[in-house]
C-alpha cells in the first residue's frame, strides 16, 4: 500500500499545473502577452491522451466533473478543440485550445 501511495503521490507531483485561462493571465502583465505570444508561435499538437497523463486538471473542474468528462464537452462544443506541448516563457507548458480560449499548465 505505501509503494502505490509514493507511485501515486510521485506521479501527482510531476503533472504540470493549471496556473489560468488565456485572457486572464494576458491582462496581468506585459511579460505574460509575450509569454502567450511566444507560446502559440511554438505549440506543437499533442495527444489528448499525453495532456490528460501530465497534466492536473483539478482546479478547473466542477464537482463531480473529471478530466475526461470536461474534454468530452469541450470537444462536443468546438470540433477543434485541440491539446499543445509548448512554453510559458522559459517553462514547458501544455495547453487545451477550445471555444477561443487557452487553458495553460506549467
């Protein structure tokens, strides 16, 4: 039981981090416009499945939503929906792209 909680706990703590939503984060300072700017010139697509594996979604979802659950709604509400591997200034990022808007993790 302790090695599945340090496996748990090990993955838990490598999963990038929801740090804001696109418009938010641009309006805080004049670093994070170039951060977003730099960051949508050098996504790359991902998987949904290795952005749902690194990253946390948890401070984003409703009760008794889940990550699946919320991409399945993103991706039934914009058919382009889509998941990046990029940066966040000098940071590696992942972003999910839907409805206009970019959910970023660091």
């Amino acid at each position: 039981m302790k090695d599945l909680i340090k496996v748990l706990l090990k993955e838990w703590l490598n999963k990038k981090r929801y740090i804001g939503q696109c418009d938010m984060l641009r309006r805080k300072s004049e670093d994070n416009e170039q951060f977003w700017q730099d960051m949508m010139k050098n996504r790359k697509k991902i998987s949904f499945n290795i952005f749902l594996n690194n990253v946390d979604m948890s401070p984003m979802l409703d009760d008794g939503e889940n990550p699946k659950t919320f991409l399945q709604d993103a991706i039934r509400t914009d058919d382009e929906t889509s998941a990046y591997i990029s940066n966040w200034g000098p940071t590696e990022a992942m972003f999910l792209q839907t409805a206009g808007f970019e959910f970023i993790f660091i």
